[in-house]
C-alpha cells in the first residue's frame, strides 16, 4: 500500500478537525475550574462531565484551538513535501501532530 503523501496528510487532518467543528458548539470553551467545560453562551460543551485537570485541558482544545490548527496545517499543503528530502522541523511537527490526529503510527 503506497503511504499517502506528506501533503495529503496534512489536507487529510485539516479537512477532520473542519468536519468534527461542524458538530460542536462555537468557542471559545472555558472550564469552570470544577468538572464542566462552558462554551462562550455559558451553555455545556459537552454532555458528560470531566474532571479537574482534563476540563482545562479539553477547555484548551476547544473549537478555537482547533480551527488554529486546521488552518497550520493547511498552511504546508501548498509546497512540495518530500519525507526523503530536506523537511524544516515545523513541517515535521506538522506532519507529527497530523498523524496524530488522524490515528497514524509515526514513521
């Protein structure tokens, strides 16, 4: 099976935060320094509680954060990427954090 190309996994983690974004509530979250995570109109940003220190955490990674790293991601796509070559240590903290997300074993 050919490994997909540096470029299509950064367009390949982008493209998932911007579809997971599509079904949660806006941001910014904030946590209630308890167990809750609040979206910016005070509502619950989640159904289930989580606790202290993983709602900061959550709160931290919410829709605001995410949408930053879509857009860095996405940033790279535009380049000519060769794994082989050459890579700035950005693009490969990029393409780390991209494969993360996707679920991918790092090379």
């Amino acid at each position: 099976m050919t490994q997909p190309s540096p470029a299509d996994t950064l367009r390949a983690a982008a493209h998932h935060i911007e579809q997971q974004l599509l079904h949660i509530p806006d941001g910014p979250w904030r946590s209630d320094g308890d167990n809750g995570v609040h979206c910016h109109d005070g509502q619950a940003a989640s159904a289930h509680l989580s606790p202290y220190p993983t709602s900061v955490y959550i709160a931290a990674m919410g829709p605001v954060t995410g949408r930053a790293i879509a857009r860095w991601l996405g940033s790279w796509t535009g380049m000519s990427l060769d794994e082989a070559a050459a890579m700035p240590e950005d693009l490969r903290h990029a393409l780390a954090v991209a494969r993360a997300i996707l679920g991918e074993d790092q090379p």
